[in-house]
C-alpha cells in the first residue's frame, strides 16, 4: 500500500512539473518530423538485422564515422551499422557480460556502455557495468577489445577517486557517456569527479577538490557536479567541455584550458523554455551535444518529454514537450519522447538527428528529420 | 573445437538431494567438448541415444559461427562421434541452435544470417543411430526480413517449428510451420499463431502443441493441432501465461496433456535498484488451454514475488532484509539476503515422478551492485498440480572458479534427465559440459548420500 502511495504521488508530482510546462519551439517546428530509425518494437532481445528489425536492450549510445557508418552499443554488445542500416556486432554477445579482453570472437562487455570514436579508427568504451575504460581497435585485420584503464577486479572507490595508469586507477560509477578530443584524451564523469584518459591509460582526475554539490562558477579543480545515471557530456566547438549537470538542472560549461567551470545553462527546475540565464529542466538536461551543422547544443531529458536546443542564448523545444502525446513518429511538435539517451548528428547532409528513446529497460532509435531535405530515404 | 573424450571435469555427483518428495542423483560433470566459443548447448533424446548441439563461434561481422553436434551413450554420456557432428558449416553465422527429438532422428533448427541483410530460419535432419546428417542445411522460413529465434517440437507425425518473423514495418509475428521426418516443410504458407509476439517456445503433449512467446512484459500463449499446425485457441481468458515475465521462456509436459511453462524476468543488479529483481516463474497451462498464473497479482515492483506470496516462484531477487523490492529508496540497493541474483534462460523438464525439474542460473552480485560473477545453475522440482516444492533447491554445476550458464534440461530414459550447460573457467577454453539428473521418489528417512551414476 506503501509503494502504491509512494507511486501516485510521484505521479502527481510529475504531472504537476508537466503542467507548469514552458514549451517555446523553434521557428521551423513544423517542418521536423519525428520517426523510429531502428529498434523493432517487438524484438525480443538483442538481435541483429535490418534496422526496423533489430532488437536492443538497455541504454544505446551512437557514434558516427565519416561515411555514414555507424556504432550502436546496447546491452552488452556494440553493433556496426552499415551505410545501408544492417545492425552487426562489432563486439560482444547477447547474455554474456564480462570483461573479457581479446579478439571480439571472444570478448565480453558490460551490459550498459556507451561509445566515442577514439580519433585513431577505434571505439572508445566506457564500460559503466564493468568500471572501466576500454577500447575496440583493429589489428592484424580483425577487432580486438582492449582494458585502457580501471579494474572491475578491485572494490569502487570510497572518498576520493584513485587515479594511475591503467589498472591502477579505479571508477565507481560512470554517470556519463565517455567522450574524446582530437588526439584520442577520453574524458567521462566517474560519480561526481571529472576524470581524463589518455591514450596510453594514464587517468587523472580534473576536480579533486570537488565531487557532488551545488552548482558554481569555480575553478575546475574544485567543481562541483550532481549528475545521475544518464547526465552526459560533449564537446563544444570551442574545444570545451560542455556537461548535462542532471540534478543540478543545468548545463556546465569545462573550460579546459583556463581550468574554469561555469554555469552555461540554468540552473532552473521544470520544463520551461527560453532565455538561457531564465530556462529549466524537468529531470534533466539528460544528454547534450553539439550540433555543428546548425551551430547549436541539442539536449534532452532522461526521464523528459522533450528534445530542445540551445543556440543563441536561448533554449527551444525542437521535438515533444507535450506530455500527453501518444506515439513518437509523427510530426515533431506531437512526437512523445521516451526516456532519452545518447544523440548523435549523421555527416552526411541532411545531417539528421538520432537520439535514442526509451521505454522501460529497453528503446528504440529515433531520428528527427526534415522531410523536404531529403532526397529519397538514404537508409 | 575439440571434442573430449569423457573427460570428468567435476564430481558433483554422489550427493542425494533428499526433499518434500523427490531425490535427485547427480551424476558427474562431464566436458563434451571445448573451443573458443560455444554457445547456447541444447539436447534432445531419441532413438536411445541424446544428441547435444551448440552454436561454435561468435557471429558478429566478419566473423563465422557454425552448428555443431554430437550424440552421447545416455548411461555414461561418453560421445558417439569421434569428432563434432557438422551440422551447418555454411558462411557467414548460423546462431541460436534447437532440437526436437522425433523417432528415430532429431530435427536441429537455427537462425542463419549467411545472406549479410538478415536472419532465416534452417534445419538439418540427424540420425540418431548413426549421426548421419540425413537432411543437410534445408531453409524453413527463408523470406525477406527476420525470421529468428526458432524452436521444435515433435508431434509424433512431423515437427512443428515456430519463429519470430517480422510482419508490418517494425513489428514480430510468431510463425510456424510442419516439417516432416525427412527434412521436408509441409507447409506452403506458416501458420501465424500471434500477430505480435517473440522469441517463441513450443512442446507438445498428446493431440495438442503449447506455442508460448514473449508479450510485452507478459508471457503469452496459444494451443494448437499438433497434427495439421493449426491454431486451437488463445490460453487462458486473456491469452497470457503469466503476466509479469516474458523472457527465456521453455515448455515440458507430464504426458497428460499438460504443459509447465518456465520464463524470466531479465533485470540485472544497479545500485539503486531501478531495473527491478530478477527472477524465474513458472505458470501452468492445462489440457484445456486453462491458465491458473494468469490473473495471479505479482504485485508493484513484484512485490508477491519478492515475498514469495504467490505460488509459482522458482527463484527471485529479494531485497535484502525486506520483502518488498524498494527501488530508489534512500541508500540504495545494497544487495540481496543471499547475495545472488537468478540471471539467464531457465530449463525445464519432466520428472516422471508427479513432478517438473527447473533449472537456472544465480550469479553472485558484485560488491559494486553493478555485476555479477560466479554463474551456477540450480536444480528445483515442484509439484505439477500444486506447485509446492517437491526437491528443494540446490547446485547442480559452477562453482570452484568455474562458470556454468545456459543451462537445458533433457528428459531422458527412465525417469533420468541430462543436463547441459556452457562451462567457462579463466584460463581454460571454453566447454560445454553435461551431467545426468536420476530422480526418484524419496524413501522417508533416506539417508543423504547414495552411490552416484
């Protein structure tokens, strides 16, 4: 009786946050439709196939390659998506966790991950499941999956994170997605510490003196975050680090170089938007990244009903925001966002919007398009 | 790949689970054969002799995995083949193996992706007497789009397989079709036995078939003519198994036409609890399509489950020192009472003793509530119609630094059941293991060991 109490209120708190709702859409709202790239909806599983076909499993996390090619990891498996959309492993089976390093016909990964390109024709992965930082490169040919740094061996760390080189370092829980600068320098959220890679394993945390808090503008090494399963992070096109600070409600800007972290975005409570400084978040900003196509920040929510941008000082809904929507597919402004994930920009002209949406433990991949850009269906 | 000649790899043999009912006799682990990756090991009895066959190798891009086989003497599972039966060795990768056992021959499905786009469906006929491979590689379900995840059952005529295959946009259909003793489709056009379902199961008992599938966060099902394929009619009055876990699923019957249905609820351990427990249950489906777990309340978060208010628990996550499943509660999850956590496909068979025999997989959770580690399966018998527990649990494989998972349960002669599992060990390669199951009815006051098989 407890925990249905406990439920209806959290219901009701919910749509009490959805009816103080600000939705302000872009200009061109109604050009944008709304349609499920990949993820059957029915699969099963972890299965591989045709895009409408295939079948995921907890958290996805996208990447691009140049041509068009993509990486999709879910559920204990990364997927290779080829030009045409045919989801393959790259690495991984389905039911079989571990952190088995190796040929990829014999490693095992993590059930939850997410992925960058590594900048040398690898994958980072941070492996959230297994703690650790690990790579798919290739060699002699075929794939392999290699530990960068942390040891699912050793217990979490308590207080403060440990660093060192490779196995030396230890992580507790990787709330973000893992990113990479140009010259393959992984950076992830560990908990509330920011930690750096780089290529060679060496893993330095950035705000030793910070962890979990409020947010501030302060020097980077004593800079607070509130991230929560989900909070992600992206690069921004001045070379800044640009983190979705979940429970602060806010997005933080990391300015690597003079070592200073701002608040960019928020901090606000409730799905409202608009001007920057005067904006907020329901149960987000979830996921962040920067579109440099359209000159802009795409984010959404983890538990949200929205996809929005951040150009020019203020924030608009570009997808969803409407919480009683029924179906995703369909004209932007009445999709219905799921629990949201990973974005990611396709290279190639259009550059079309992927973003993952899910529902329960498991999702789909959706894409937001403009239907007049298109020259017959490219997937 | 390399097949073992009977090598023992394990005694857990010897120890007489003596319990509300039932004994069982666990004979010694025995290593089939090893190889880098071999997967998904299933079994099947007929013509006096068990045939095992598992997917060997990874099929992933630019990768091969292939079927293979081998046949075991049932008294002393020593191997028929001197090598692996090739059962499919076609390019590209043929993933996720099944048998049904006819009369004198097995037919073996599996899902094929040599064609690059997507997954058919494929079998081969093996003859029991001399492993010959009767009926090579002949497409069952060979169309545009997915069709996966098969399964078969003999029906005392033909085989009856059935898959998910893919109908409308984005959408799985559970399919099936007959197939003859002589690797022959009888069937123009597949029988759809639901219009939106995966990841099917089938097993047959008398006249009639039991096709279960997978339905959102339900277990769905439906009876059919085993004889011409056909759809009899939905399960139950709403055409569920059970409501609340709909995956793994796999079916045995007592004979009498009625049918034991064993799936899982996949979650894995987070430290705050969010995906839920993991667990395995079991719901019965009569001769007449009744299904008493149908409407049976689990509760929020399962709940029931967790407490164990509900009758067809095998196995369930518990949270801790509560019998409610707190998720996000403050302080998070800090672990089950016992500090394992039910993972994986389940196994089910008959006992021949008034009973059915589960089997499952519990992992331990790691000290950081994201993991788990040393993979062991575990023997249940309950009773058919009550459902109370009839063998009490216990280990039946892993442990001492070895990983056992995927676990099947073969019903055998006389009362007996083979076991067959993935064996992993760090260091080694990896194997598929077996062991088999005598179960027998206990003797008041039995004492607690007894010679092994």
């Amino acid at each position: 009786m407890k925990s249905h109490a406990a439920a209806v209120l959290v219901v009701l708190c919910l749509r009490l946050a959805q009816a103080g709702s600000v939705v302000s859409y872009v200009g061109d709202i109604d050009q944008w439709q709304v349609e499920v790239f990949a993820g059957s909806a029915n699969p099963g599983g972890i299965l591989e196939g045709p895009a409408l076909e295939a079948g995921f499993d907890h958290h996805g996390s996208l990447c691009f390659l140049p041509s068009g090619e993509a990486y999709f990891a879910t559920g204990g498996v990364v997927f290779h998506i080829s030009k045409e959309g045919t989801f393959r492993f790259l690495a991984g089976l389905p039911g079989m966790y571990g952190c088995q390093d190796g040929p990829v016909t014999r490693a095992t990964l993590g059930l939850q991950s997410s992925i960058c390109l590594d900048g040398k024709g690898g994958l980072y992965i941070g492996d959230r499941s297994n703690r650790c930082i690990r790579r798919l490169l290739q060699k002699d040919g075929g794939w392999i999956v290699e530990t960068v740094a942390g040891d699912p061996s050793k217990p979490e760390w308590k207080d403060k994170p440990v660093d060192g080189t490779g196995r030396e370092a230890v992580f507790k829980y990787l709330h973000s997605n893992v990113v990479a600068d140009a010259q393959g320098t992984a950076f992830i959220m560990d908990d509330n510490f920011l930690r750096r890679i780089t290529p060679d394993g060496k893993v330095e945390t950035l705000n030793p003196q910070g962890g979990s808090g409020k947010p501030d503008d302060a020097p980077l090494e004593s800079a607070r975050f509130s991230l929560i399963m989900g909070g992600g992070m992206c690069f921004g096109p001045e070379g800044a680090l640009y983190v979705a600070d979940r429970w602060n409600h806010c997005i933080r800007k990391v300015d690597l170089a003079a070592r200073q972290v701002t608040i960019a975005v928020g901090p606000g409570t409730g799905y409202r938007d608009g001007p920057e400084k005067n904006c907020g978040f329901h149960d987000s900003p979830g996921h962040i990244v920067y579109d440099p196509y359209r000159k802009r920040f795409n984010t959404n929510g983890v538990d949200d009903w929205g996809l929005r941008a951040w150009q020019n000082g203020e924030m608009r809904t570009i997808a969803g925001g409407v919480p009683n929507s029924k179906a995703l597919e369909g004209p932007a402004r009445e999709s219905r966002i799921g629990w949201c994930g990973t974005f990611a920009l396709d290279p190639r002209p259009p550059h079309e919007i992927y973003f993952w949406s899910g529902h329960g433990w498991t999702g789909r991949i959706g894409r937001l398009y403009r239907p007049a850009e298109r020259k017959g269906d490219n997937r | 790949m390399k097949l073992l000649a009977f090598l023992s790899i394990a005694f857990l043999g010897g120890v007489l689970a003596a319990a509300q009912g039932l004994e069982a006799v666990v004979g010694n682990e025995v290593s089939l054969v090893e190889g880098d990756l071999l997967v998904r090991p299933r079994g099947a009895f007929a013509g006096g002799v068990y045939l095992v066959a598992w997917q060997d190798g990874w099929p992933g891009l630019n990768a091969t995995a292939d079927i293979a086989a081998v046949r075991l003497e049932p008294a002393t599972l020593k191997p028929l083949d001197p090598a692996p039966i090739k059962v499919c060795a076609a390019p590209e990768a043929q993933s996720r193996p099944a048998i049904a056992a006819g009369k004198d021959a097995f037919l073996v499905v599996w899902q094929d992706f040599r064609n690059g786009k997507d997954h058919d469906v494929r079998g081969a006929i093996v003859e029991a007497r001399t492993g010959k491979v009767a009926a090579p590689d002949f497409g069952i379900a060979v169309r545009p789009h997915n069709q996966a995840r098969p399964e078969a059952a003999w029906t005392g005529e033909h085989f009856l397989v059935v898959w998910q295959e893919l109908r409308g946009r984005d959408t799985y259909a559970v399919m099936g079709v007959r197939v003859s003793s002589e690797g022959k489709v009888l069937d123009a056009e597949p029988v759809v036995y639901a219009e939106s379902g995966a990841a099917p199961a089938v097993c047959v008992s008398g006249d009639k078939a039991l096709v279960a599938w997978a339905d959102g966060q339900a277990s769905a099902g439906a009876l059919v003519d085993a004889q011409s394929g056909k759809l009899l009619k939905a399960v139950g009055a709403k055409g569920k198994v059970n409501t609340r876990c709909p995956n793994d699923i796999a079916i045995a019957h007592d004979g009498a036409g009625g049918f034991m249905v064993v799936s899982a609820r996949e979650s894995f351990p987070n430290p705050w609890g969010w995906p839920g427990p993991g667990a395995v249950l079991c719901s019965r489906v009569n001769a007449d399509g009744s299904a008493p777990e149908e409407t049976t309340n689990y509760g929020y978060y399962l709940n029931n489950v967790c407490a164990r208010k509900v009758p067809n628990v095998v196995d369930t996550a518990t949270w801790g020192t509560s019998d409610r499943w707190q998720a996000g509660a403050p302080g998070g999850f800090k672990g089950t009472a016992d500090g394992l956590w039910p993972h994986g496909k389940p196994g089910v068979a008959w006992s021949g003793e008034g009973s059915f025999l589960f089997v499952w997989v519990k992992g331990k959770i790691q000290p950081d509530r994201l993991n788990l580690a040393g993979y062991e399966v575990w023997l249940r018998g309950m009773d058919a119609k009550t459902l109370a527990v009839t063998l009490t649990d216990r280990r039946v494989a892993g442990g001492a630094g070895a990983d056992a998972n995927a676990p099947c349960l073969v019903a055998g002669p006389s009362g007996e059941c083979l076991l067959v599992h993935e064996r992993v060990k760090a260091g080694e390669k990896m194997r598929v293991a077996a062991a088999r199951l005598n179960i027998l009815k206990a003797k008041p006051g039995a004492p607690s060991e007894k010679g092994h098989l």
